[in-house]
C-alpha cells in the first residue's frame, strides 16, 4: 500500500530533512496538509523547510503555523533529502520551484486526485479520500504519532475546505468520524467557519454581483457559467484568491449539470474551474484541456482571451453531455 511506502520514507534514518510543498493556487487543504505534515515530521524527529509556491492567502493568515513559512524565490542551494509533495495531480503543479527539485532525490507524492500522474519516486494516491489532509491524518494514526491541538486545526481545516464545508460527495462517513475526533482538542469550528467564509470584503461582493451579472446558460440550462475579466479584478481591486468560491453560484442553479467559472488570471491566461452536479464526470472533460481534479470538481488553465476560452470549453461540454464521453 502507498502509505506504507510513504512512513517508510519518513522513518528512514538517511532522510532528516523534508522539503515540504503544494500545487499553486494555495486553498485549505494544501495550506492544511502542508502544515499538518509538518507537524507529523518534527514529532517524527525530522528538520522541515516549508517552501510553498506562493505566499499564503489573506484568509488563512490566521493559522499559527503560517507565520513562521517564509516565501522564498529559489530552491537551489537548499539542502533536503526528501522532497514532499502535497495535493498536487502533477510535478508541474508546483510552478516555477519544479525547475530547483533534484530528480535524484526522492520525491514523495501524497494526493488524492483521481487525475494524479504519479509523478513520484513514492507515490501514495488516494482519490477516495476527502482531501490530501485526510491523508496525512491517517500517517499520524499508522505511526502512532499523537495528534495534537495544532494537527487537528490543520486537518480540519483542509477537510472542511476540500468538502465544501461537507456539502460535496467526497464527504463520507469516515470524514465525519475523524473530524469528531479532531474536534476533541477544542477546536472552535464556528470560529473557524467565520475566519475562511464570512471575511469578505465591500470589494469582494461588487466584483461577486458583476460576476453574477456574466451568467449564461446553454443546453436547456444544463451548463450555467460566469467569468471575471482582468479589467473587472483591476476595478475592484480583488485578488483570484478571493473568488475560488465564484463558480459555486452557477452550479446551484436548479438542472445545472455541469458548472463553470472563467477567471482571468492574467492577460491572455484563463483559469477555468468546473464543477458537478455529481451525475457528471467533470474530471474527463477537464482532461480534454490538460487539466483534471475529481470527478466532481476539476480545473486547468487555457491561454486566450475569455471569449475564445468560453466558446471552446462551452462547446466541448456541449459534446460531453451529448455523447457522455
């Protein structure tokens, strides 16, 4: 089993350094397994170098563990053993710090993405579970390793992220079972819910209502979308971290099958999110453009123009729903 081969590599006394990372575009559960992780490792008597891909969104600044991450630019010249790589379906996922990885250096693959590449020298793939910090709970229970009150903010923070605060079908009976016992260290879950969901700003919410305004629908209302321009981000002065809930709005639309949000990361890069009513695969439409996820939530990023990108993907999930491929 792939967690057996990952404590493995933990317990291995020739490896006493861990460089810890995640894909680009940190949410809660890559911020979450990341930290957990680092946790487990220096119970584990192992030294940590967090090196995630960017600096840590506004939204989860609140994190104990997120102070002490320093950002830096290069990786070269950094001595580690082993690089651990969290949440991420593919090495390139992890942006420009890819290029500093020493391919002759393990490389351990813990994720939980169907589309995963199995990129690593250990890879332990789990796509039936919640999210990559579900993984990490499990290390800690295998290893014996006590889970203390810092490991439980962090997990729970990636499995309530990554379940859409348990509304998605990734949510199942073990996921609730482990977050009672991660709420047994006196986490403050309302506390937690405030701080991630309810801080938005006056800007957040005009750019969300003009959003809102882009909606479209095709197929008889089965495919709903909404897209957010560069020249709308620079109007209200929103980053595209504030809006990775956006394409939450058209999937609630009652008979919406597959949902879909365009966002412009930068001119001529669009960032596509889909996502499912949960009776269509997502993942293989995603595929299509070289991206991939879950089932039922997806993504990837096209270059062009938000009209160009709308009109193929529109018309590639037009073709899915027809023929179910």
């Amino acid at each position: 089993m792939g967690i057996n081969k990952a404590i493995k590599c933990i317990r291995d006394k020739r490896y006493k350094r861990f460089l810890i990372s995640a894909h680009k575009n940190l949410e809660g559960d890559a911020i979450g397994s990341m930290l957990a992780m680092a946790e487990l490792l220096k119970q584990a008597g192992k030294k940590v170098i967090l090196f995630p891909p960017e600096d840590i969104p506004a939204m989860y600044k609140f994190l104990p563990g997120s102070a002490g991450i320093k950002l830096r630019s290069r990786i070269e010249g950094i001595d580690y053993d082993v690089a651990c790589l969290l949440d991420c379906t593919g090495i390139e996922r992890i942006g420009d710090i890819k290029a500093g990885i020493c391919l002759k250096k393990p490389i351990l693959n813990i994720d939980h993405h169907i589309s995963n590449t199995y990129f690593g020298s250990i890879n332990w793939v789990e796509p039936g579970m919640s999210c990559s910090g579900e993984q990490v709970y499990h290390i800690f229970k295998k290893m014996g390793i006590p889970i203390n009150k810092r490991a439980a903010l962090y997990i729970y923070i990636a499995i309530l992220t990554d379940t859409g605060s348990f509304r998605y079908s990734n949510t199942t009976p073990d996921t609730h079972r482990i977050v009672a016992e991660l709420m047994q260290h006196g986490i403050d879950a309302i506390d937690i819910y405030r701080k991630i969901y309810e801080q938005t700003t006056l800007s957040s919410l005009s750019l969300l209502a003009s959003a809102l305004s882009t909606l479209n629908t095709a197929k008889g209302g089965v495919i709903a979308w909404v897209h957010v321009s560069r020249a709308m981000f620079n109007k209200y002065r929103v980053s595209v971290e504030d809006t990775q809930e956006l394409v939450n709005f058209p999937r609630m639309i009652k008979g919406v099958k597959i949902a879909l949000a365009f966002r412009e990361v930068r001119k001529g890069l669009v960032k596509v999110s889909f996502r499912s009513n949960g009776t269509v695969d997502v993942n293989k439409l995603a595929k299509h453009f070289n991206g991939g996820g879950h089932a039922a939530a997806s993504g990837c990023v096209l270059k062009g123009t938000i009209p160009k990108v709308e009109k193929a993907v529109v018309s590639r999930a037009k073709k899915f729903l027809g023929n179910g491929k």
